[in-house]
C-alpha cells in the first residue's frame, strides 16, 4: 500500500480549496489569494458570448476549453514530482468565496490516492464515514456515461465557517460536482466548486469545460 503523502495537494479533499476561501480579504471588489494577488471579482451571472481557449496539459494528458477571462493557476513544478497534472480555474467570487474549477490528471504513482476507487471512497463521505449530518451532505456515488466513457459523478454540499480558528460563527454552503474517469494508468478528475448561492449561476462554464474534455488516448 502506497504511503499517503501530506502534501497540500488535496483540493479535492477540501485542503487548497478552502486555504483559498480563508485567504478572500474582504468581500468588495477585489479577493486576495494565495501569494498576495489581487483578483478581481466577476459578474456571477453567466455570460453566453463568455469566450473560450483551448488547453493542452503537458504529454497530452487531456485537452479542455477554459474561460479566457478565468485566472489559470498550475504548478508545474510539482506535476513530474507528484504525478499529478493539475489545473486550478479561478473564477466569480460571492459569499467569500471563490468558484473554482479543477481539470486534473492522476497517474498510477500519485501519491494522494491509490486508484479512482480509492478516490470515490474517501471523497463521498466524511471523515467518519458519514454521508449527511447536519453541516453534510453527500449524494451517492453514480455510474455514468461520459462522452462515451465510463466514469462516475458525486456531488456534496458543506457547511464552512469561515473563520475556525475564532469564534466566529459565519459559515457558508458549499456545492460541488464531480466528475471522476478511470484510465488505464491513473484516473482524471473534473471537479465544479462553488458556493450553494450561485452554483447555478456559473455551472454552464463548467458543462462546457466537461463537454470539451479529452483524454487523449490515455483512458
């Protein structure tokens, strides 16, 4: 069994995600994120003439269209290492948070998850094995086909405080979507972040990223 690594390179645990949601400075104009950049806040409803470009992730692990006007964060450095090939798409920000799309690749050697199963297991229930309490919500696992591929989609909502290490009370409700396809060496993973007010709002952006996605032979 492959020892789990406790690199921050979990955001589809809840990790980097939420490390972005804590680093929103204020809920005006502008967010700050890791890094100290400022960026800037969308409209949230969703532009239909919303252009689109083409990205190509290193070896031709998959192609996908991405907003253009979306901020495109990778780390490259870390991909070889990791075995994981990763992007973070950063777009519209409401309730102090961000919505967030990841398009990621997991060779056989990650060191996050052993395999997709592996994956659905510890990311359709809660660190106790729960699937809804009061702050949860997980639906349950479902086997679908995608684009003519085998793959599966989870979705859950979670209540965040934004503040845990104060006493502050503030929360918000967190939806996402996930798309997970197996391959014959790793799996890809799809996954749509956002907070539960505007989650509809921003999900054609990622129908179309889902739509335009390509393995390129590696499934």
């Amino acid at each position: 069994m492959k020892e789990m690594s406790s690199k921050p390179r979990r955001p589809l645990q809840g990790g980097a995600v939420w490390r972005l949601l804590l680093a929103a400075c204020f809920a005006g104009p502008t967010v700050c994120f890791p890094g100290g950049s400022l960026f800037p806040a969308f409209s949230l409803a969703f532009d239909a003439s919303a252009q689109f470009k083409e990205y190509t992730m290193d070896h031709g692990y998959f192609t996908c269209e991405i907003p253009a006007s979306w901020q495109l964060l990778r780390e490259e450095e870390t991909d070889a290492e990791d075995d994981i090939y990763q992007i973070e798409l950063t777009g519209p920000a409401a309730d102090k948070a961000p919505t967030i799309i990841f398009v990621s690749y997991y060779g056989k050697d990650n060191e996050d998850f052993m395999d997709h199963e592996n994956f659905l297991a510890r990311n359709s229930t809660n660190a106790l094995g729960e699937t809804e309490n009061e702050r949860e919500r997980y639906w349950p696992v479902k086997a679908i086909e995608l684009k003519g591929m085998h793959a599966f989609e989870l979705e859950r909502e979670r209540k965040k405080y934004l503040y845990p290490a104060s006493k502050s009370e503030e929360s918000i409700c967190i939806k996402e979507k996930l798309f997970v396809i197996p391959a014959k060496e790793g799996f890809y993973v799809l996954h749509y972040f956002a907070s539960k007010s505007v989650y509809e709002d921003q999900l054609p952006v990622f129908d179309r990223v889902v739509r335009s996605f390509k393995t390129m032979g590696y499934n």
